[in-house]
C-alpha cells in the first residue's frame, strides 16, 4: 500500500468531517517528543511550580472541603485496572492492558475541570494575597480562609465563560473563597448545572448563543472592571498547566499498579476533547514525563470537531466547524465547541499523534458498558475516548500508526488509557435516561454487527 501524501490524508479527513462520518486522523506534523519540547515556551519547572501550588494550597483546601481531607488536600483521582470494559468493547483479541483515569469522580468540580479551573482561580488568589501581605510561600495557606483574606477577596469578581463543567469548577472554588463569582453559559449548558451554581452563590448568566459567545461575553464584560478576574479558556496559560500537573501524578500511580511505562511498554492515552485546553494540558505534562513513549489522541464529537478543524486548516486561524458545514450539536455538552484554543493546537502541533471523531450513540453506549462492567457513572463527553483502541487495531489509519511507529511488536504489553472527563455530580433522573438510551445504542450495535 502506498503512503498517501499529507495533502491526500488531510483532505480525505477533511471529507470524512463534513460527512459527520467517524474517522482517526495522523497528525503529520508530530516530531521526535525532544525536539518538540525544546522548542515549546514553557518547560518542566512550570509544570512543577504549578504543582508546587497545589501543595501550598492544601492545608487551605483541605479545611474549605472536607471530600478532600483523607488524600490531604489534595484533588486527585484514581487510576482504575478495567479489565470487564476492556473485554466487553474488544472481545476476546483484545491486548494489553486498560485503565481508566477517573477524573469524572474529581471532588469540587466532579470534572477534569477540577485540574485547570481550581489552579487557575487559586493562582489569582495567591497573587492577591502575596500583594496585600497576608502570606508568604512558607507559611500555612489556610489563613486564607480567616477574614482578611475573605474581605479582600470578596472586593474582586472571577468570571468565566462555560458550557458548564468549567463554569462548575470556576464558581464553586471561587465563591469557595469569598470572591464573587460569575459564570457566562452557553445555550447548550444544562440546566441541572446551573442550578447547582446558585446553590453555591454563584450568579449565572445565560446565553443564547454557544460557547464561543459566552466566552465573549464574559471576557468583553470582565474588560469594563478593574476588579474583575477572567478566566479565559482559549487562552488561559495557567489552566494549561494546572491540567499538565496529572502526568506527575499519574506516573506514581502507574508505577504503584506495576507499569514500567517505556520502550517495551508504551502508553496510549485517549482524552476527551472540546476547546482543547484540557486535553492538550495533560498531553504537555505525559510528553514531558514519558517522551516518545506516551502516544496521545484526542477524542472529539463528529458534530464539534474543533481541534481537528484547525489542525487541518493552520492556513485559517480561528475556523470553526460551521465553516465545514457543522452544527456543533452534541448531547456531550463539554465538548460542544465550535472554535478550538489557539494555545492548545500550538501546543499540539508537534506532540499530538493523533484525534478522531465519535458519534453520540458510542458515547450512551460507552457510557452503558462502563456501568455494566464496572459500576462507574460518567457523563457522555466522559466516554469520547473509549472507542480508542479500536480505532488503532481496526482502521487502516490506526494499522498504519502501529507500522510507522514500530508498535505493533510491542502491544501486547501495551497500556491503554481512557481519560473518563465528567460525571460525579449527574443527578438520578439525567443519568437513568443516559443509561436507557446506551442500552438502547447498544442493542442496535449488537444487532447491526452480527
Ligand atoms: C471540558 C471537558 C472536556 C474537554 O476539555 P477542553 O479543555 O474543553 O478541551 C472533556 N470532558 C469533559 C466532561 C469536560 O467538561
């Protein structure tokens, strides 16, 4: 078989996008993780200060929610063996070994938001506070739940636009604090997420638009107050890194469950995607700690395929799926973005291996398995990244990937990670209708594939 030329792949996917059809795409502009990362402008000492300020803050977050004192303070998830899944979605044949990373369980947020959002908000609140001498980086943070630093951070606002998981995660440590605390949602955002935003004395401002105008809106009015704090998610260089401080985590936990990740044994990890920014943060951090031998993709609606987007398209910075004909109609409301983050495809560009596309029905089915097999409850954008594996062992492009990579050898002691992104917070009644329409998809995929 001869390689198709860049042009040629990039314009068959880019056929595929239009025709909402599934696909894995290549990204043919990855280079050796070496050369990548010494030409990126931030580095591992920024991954570690970022971690750095998680430790600081412990002692503070610890005291301000009790869910995070028995891991002291800190907010972090397990890494789960989940062998059922694994023989469920790819039979008997399946290779390696599959884990997934429960970030839908994070405590405050219930969301991988929990990790950028959370680091974003307490990075503000330790320059506000450093500025006004209420702490200094040796001392104990949890003054800053005592009234001074309440006085002072009740005078500053911090806004966000969202299509609601990071409008969760903003808003909830925010007024957390004592700052006021405003959160911009889109049209798609759901309503059981804005009601839980109240309930924390958030104030939530509906849009009619999608995320791309909430975001708009939030950035265009926190511009008119001096006071006002935004957090701006397709930009935003410290949500970045709070995401990127998973791979130091997730290294001791793979070590703790036996996995020498390395040559022998290479690591491929699949992570949801809407603008970007999460995704591309934890890529960075597994790149700077396992190289080459970490493989990433990024999992993205058929109806919201943002990154891709651009990544076929550097020509036209700022094109949105509608450009390609597209709605940005997704039930995985933390993925319906239209225009992706500029700073998460610079960062991907030369890191990324791949991103493909997943319909909806995968991801209630996805979302059923999950439960069936190990009692796990996450939301649909959670599962984008389950059908990874199989898009490497049964594409062409997947087959192609292993070959080009000298992988194929090795995949029997491969790991395979499926980032599950949401979920902790669902209430009963969304989630029973969740499971009742995976049945339903699964049924009709049993069905059509035998
Ligand atoms: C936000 C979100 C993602 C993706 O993060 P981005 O930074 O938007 O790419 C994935 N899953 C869930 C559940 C999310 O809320």
């Amino acid at each position: 078989m001869q390689k198709p030329s860049i042009e040629e792949a990039n314009a068959a996917i880019d056929g595929e996008l239009r025709a909402k059809r599934p696909c894995l795409w290549l990204n043919p502009a990855r280079l050796p993780s070496a050369v990548a990362l010494r030409q990126a402008a931030i580095g591992f000492a920024d991954i570690e200060a970022a971690s750095a300020r998680w430790q600081r803050f412990a002692p503070l977050l610890k005291k301000l929610f009790p869910e995070t004192a028995a891991a002291g303070g800190m907010v972090e998830s397990n890494l789960i063996p989940v062998p059922s899944l694994q023989r469920v979605i790819a039979g008997d044949a399946a290779r390696g070994a599959w884990f997934l990373k429960g970030d839908h369980a994070l405590p405050i947020a219930g969301s991988v938001k929990a990790r950028g959002g959370i680091h974003e908000v307490l990075e503000f609140a330790e320059k506000l506070a450093l500025e006004h001498g209420l702490i200094n980086p040796s001392r104990d943070y949890a003054v800053l739940a005592e009234t001074p630093a309440r006085q002072l951070f009740a005078r500053h606002t911090v806004a966000v636009g969202s299509t609601g998981n990071l409008g969760l995660s903003i808003g909830v440590i925010a007024s957390a604090l004592g700052f006021k605390a405003q959160v911009h949602m889109s049209a798609d955002a759901k309503e059981w997420k804005k009601e839980r935003l109240r309930r924390h004395g958030v104030e939530v401002i509906e849009h009619a638009g999608d995320y791309g105008e909430a975001v708009e809106a939030g950035r265009r009015e926190a511009q008119s107050d001096a006071l006002s704090y935004f957090v701006d998610d397709e930009r935003s260089l410290s949500l970045f890194l709070g995401y990127s401080v998973a791979a130091l985590r997730l290294r001791e936990q793979l070590s703790q469950a036996g996995v020498a990740v390395g040559p022998d044994a290479p690591l491929f990890v699949y992570l949801p995607c809407g603008v970007g920014g999460a995704p591309s943060g934890i890529a960075f951090g597994l790149k700077q700690v396992f190289g080459d031998h970490v493989h990433c993709f990024f999992a993205e609606p058929t109806a919201s395929p943002c990154v891709l987007t651009q990544m076929l398209h550097p020509e036209r910075p700022g094109i949105t799926v509608a450009d390609l004909g597209l709605d940005n109609r997704t039930e995985a409301d933390g993925l319906a973005v239209a225009r992706a983050s500029a700073l998460a495809v610079q960062m991907m560009t030369p890191l990324l291996s791949g991103i493909f596309t997943v319909e909806d029905d995968d991801l209630f089915r996805h979302l059923y398995l999950l439960h069936e097999t190990e009692g796990l409850r996450i939301e649909p954008s959670a599962a984008a990244g389950f059908g990874g594996p199989q898009r490497l062992f049964d594409t062409p492009a997947g087959r192609r990937y292993l070959a080009e990579n000298d992988l194929e050898q090795r995949m029997d002691q491969a790991v395979h990670l499926l980032w599950a992104t949401g979920g902790l917070f669902v209430p009963d009644a969304e989630y029973s209708g969740f499971l009742a329409r995976g049945r339903l998809c699964d049924v009709a995929y049993r069905s059509a594939s035998t």
